[in-house]
C-alpha cells in the first residue's frame, strides 16, 4: 500500500539536519507498517523495538542516558551491531518508556550519525504532558488515514492519481462517473489502512464494517484505560456526540448537545485529550481573513470532526445500501460526511492552516478558510450540485481574496471569481495558486 509519507521519511534520510523523528498519529492509521517500510525501502537493516511491556529496555534506559551504552544495550537486545549509516532503530509504543524519549534529545547531540524513528498509538498525550524532552531536538511527523488520492491508488486506480496530478480537467470530466463512485467507497470505507486493504482485495462492505466497529471499541478501550479516571465519562459522551453535532445545519460545537446545561469548562480536557490522541481535528472559527490566520482565531468558537470519514459513518450507523441506491448516500446525513471528508483531505496538505468562518451576526457562514502561508483560500463545501455560495458571495465582497473555492460533485469551472473544484480534486487546493 503506497503512503504519501514515505516520501517525506525519505527525505528526512537525506537531510543533513536530521534529528530523531517522531511520527505521530491516532492509533491504527498505520504507524508501525510506515516505519518497517521505510526500513525495508531505504536501509540494508532494521532494528524494531517495541517499548510495550519491556521490561528490559525500561531498565536500559532509566539510569544514565549516555549514548553508547544505549547503542551496546540496544546491539545486544538485536543480538546484532547497529551500523550507524545502514541500521535504522525503530522505537515503537515509545510513550511507555518516557526516559526513551528523553534520550533522543542525547543522540541528536552526541549521536546524530543514527537514525532513530519512533511513534505510539498515545504518544501525542505524553508529548502534552509535558514528558521531559526539548523541544528543537527532533523532527516531527503527522500520519493521518490514508487520502481520497491514496485510497485511489490502493484499489488500482492509479492512472486517476495522476490525471488529478496533472490537473487535465477536460479528461476528468470524461471519467467523472469513475470519480464519483470511487469518492462514494472512500465515504464508506474510510481512510483507516486495514479497512482499506480488506475493500481493495475483498470487495466486501460487511467486512469493512466489522474492522471500523473493531477499531472504534479499540478507541473506547483507551478511554478506559488510559484517560485519568475523572474525564473518561466525559471523553464518552462528546465522543459519542460528533455524528449528531455535525448532522446540524450549523457544525459549530455545542456543549449543550453532550449533556443538557453542559459547560465549556467541564469539557475542555476531554477534547484536548481526543485531540492528543489524533481522535478528533478541531477547526476554530477566525473572524477576520488577514495573513496568517491564526491571529484571528477565535479558541470559543469551533467545529469537531473525527480521524475518518469511514469511522464517522460506522458511529452514525450509516447502512451499505445508501452507496448502491443512486444518490441516497449524499441525501442522508450527507452534509456532515461530505464536511468531514474535505476537512480529513485538507488536514493531509502539510502546512496549511484550516479554520472556518462566520461573521459575527452569524449571518453568513464559510465551512472553511485556509491558510497556505501566501493566501487565503475560502472554501464552500456542497454535498451534491446544488452551487447557491451565499455565503461565498458576501464573504467575496467583504475581503476580496484572490481565490474563492467551491466544492461540489460538478465538473472544474473557472468563473470570474469563483474556481469549482469537484470533491474528489479538493486535494489540488494548494496548486489554484500557481494558475492565478
């Protein structure tokens, strides 16, 4: 299955400021298969380490963390030498041993010839809490489910991968019907790698529900068993209340429909901890459209949508039938999965800001804003054909951004001031620029 991100761990091999990297992600979307590819791509030999449950290597590393002796320590685990220019040392489950992590700031100082990745299902709430290594002293990498591009290339569409590439929209008008089904499977499956290779050899939907309905009692299993014990009831509840927060007309969050008269307060460290996890992406509002973007945030006022479109469906019990019947899938529940799989997309571009806007009567409403470091991009999301942008127009006319979008299931279009970009080529936002 190919991943987008070995191209990025390939670079880090090559770069002559590499420090250990750490790839962070929600468990499941396929950390660990990404690093032993990468090892077998790119290295004549591999030393994987799991830190779950190891005894021996919480004993290695809690008295000093001089770097040779972890190397001795860690060659004689393999029962093999690491030869620093064609080992790669992989730490997995690397949260379980915090002074592991602590270590990493010693090899880029005194050791920066190894190469070291390291990932964990929960390693983004030991980063949180404050797990005792510097910051600037590793390079980070985000993984998410795999991209409405990737999920093509893993059922043999490559060919379409790149006809998107090349931004031929003549061409993919032609084949929008191949588009358009291919986007209503990726709806259901998702982008969760073992969902997707059971659809890629087996066809099956069934199957692929069972694997969603596994991965999401995996995820109520961590609550448990990871959250302090006070926010676990409270982590259930908002979790369980995304379907019905983005089946409103308005996404924002609302506390109200966790648990009647619910407050802010109540649940902010169950969201920030599901956002840790890389459970949930939280889009805030912005109130204003300047560079960057973030200045205008406004922490109040957001939207939570989940890792994965295919697990959304799975949590609002979204039936196989509605892919086969026509358009019924984007006629049910269609604005919230149609939302949440542009928001999934756009989270996969590295180094774009993604927020939404409304203005402050709440009057006109832009379901995203993105920040691509030289403009700003609003995006109108439609489910289906339906191209009224309201909301667009008076966004339009108040900042005047050199670029406004509009996704929808209709062909490419360049307006006058307005670009149509068909859902299943909302990945090639970041190229509009280059044809302004």
């Amino acid at each position: 299955m190919y991943r987008i991100a070995i191209e990025k761990l390939l670079k880090w091999k090559e770069s002559k400021r590499r420090k250990p990297l750490i790839i962070e992600g929600a468990r499941q979307v396929g950390k660990t298969w990404l690093m032993k590819e990468f090892g077998r791509q790119a290295y004549a030999d591999t030393v994987y380490i799991n830190f779950d449950s190891n005894s021996r290597m919480a004993e290695l590393f809690a008295s000093d963390l001089d770097t040779d002796r972890l190397i001795m320590g860690l060659e004689l685990y393999a029962g093999r030498k690491i030869d620093h220019n064609n080992t790669l040392l992989i730490f997995d489950e690397v949260q379980e041993v915090p002074r592991a992590l602590t270590a990493l700031k010693y090899f880029y100082e005194n050791a920066p010839q190894y190469h070291i990745v390291c990932a964990g299902s929960l390693l983004g709430i030991a980063l949180h809490e404050g797990t005792s290594f510097p910051v600037g002293k590793v390079d980070f990498l985000k993984l998410y489910p795999l991209s409405f591009r990737e999920f093509l290339m893993a059922t043999d569409k490559e060919r379409f991968t790149e006809l998107l590439d090349k931004q031929d929209y003549q061409m993919i008008a032609s084949f929008r019907q191949t588009y358009i089904d291919a986007l209503k499977h990726y709806y259901f499956v998702g982008g969760m790698p073992e969902a997707v290779q059971s659809f890629a050899e087996n066809k099956d939907f069934n199957e692929v529900r069972d694997i969603q309905k596994r991965i999401l009692a995996a995820y109520e299993q961590d609550f448990s068993k990871h959250a302090p014990n006070e926010i676990v009831p409270k982590i259930r509840m908002l979790w369980n209340s995304i379907p019905s927060q983005l089946a409103k007309e308005n996404k924002k969050f609302i506390y109200g429909l966790v648990r009647e008269g619910a407050r802010a307060k109540e649940y902010e460290t169950a969201i920030m901890w599901l956002s840790d996890c890389g459970l949930v992406y939280k889009v805030s509002r912005v109130n204003a459209a300047g560079i960057p973007l973030k200045a205008y945030e406004d922490l109040k006022a957001f939207k939570l949508f989940v890792a994965d479109v295919g697990l959304l469906g799975c949590m609002a019990g979204l039936r196989q039938r509605t892919l086969l019947d026509g358009n019924d899938l984007f006629v049910e529940f269609k604005g919230a999965l149609t939302e949440q799989y542009v928001c999934q997309q756009l989270k996969t571009i590295e180094d774009l800001g993604v927020y939404y806007y409304t203005n402050d009567r709440g009057s006109c409403e832009v379901d995203f804003v993105v920040d691509t470091g030289e403009l700003i991009i609003p995006v109108e999301v439609k489910a289906e054909v339906n191209l009224r942008a309201k909301s667009l127009k008076t966004y339009q006319e108040k900042f005047s951004p050199e670029v406004s979008v509009r996704t929808s299931m209709t062909d490419y279009k360049k307006e006058e001031w307005l670009i149509n970009l068909p859902l299943y080529a909302i990945e090639q936002i970041t190229s509009i620029k280059e044809e302004r």
